[in-house]
C-alpha cells in the first residue's frame, strides 16, 4: 500500500495538520508544498489519511 497526496486537493497554504501525527516521521514539507511523503519509512498506518481534513492524503494500493 502507498500513501499518495493529491496536490489538485491540498490547498498547499499552510503547515500540514497530517505531519504531526505520522507516528514514522514519514512526512516533511518544504514551505507551504503539498506534503511528501517517504514510502519507505511510511507504515501505512493512515493516520495521515484520516487527519487530513480535505481528503489530499489517500491510501493505493
């Protein structure tokens, strides 16, 4: 399973809520971007997807 953001849906003008519950320290962002996410280090716990309050952080699998 991967974790995907979807910029289209990340307004990208704010620190990200979803970074501070990332209990792998999987995500970072540069500035205001739409989060990254590192695949390796992402647990696919989806924590992420389920803080995110506009639905830009989805699980593929």
């Amino acid at each position: 399973m991967n974790i995907t953001v979807r910029k289209n849906r990340c307004p990208q003008n704010h620190p990200c809520p979803s970074l501070r519950v990332c209990p792998a320290g999987a995500m970072s962002q540069n500035g205001f971007e739409a989060p990254i996410i590192d695949q390796e280090k992402c647990i696919s716990c989806k924590k992420c997807v389920k803080y995110c309050p506009m639905g830009a952080i989805q699980a593929t699998e």
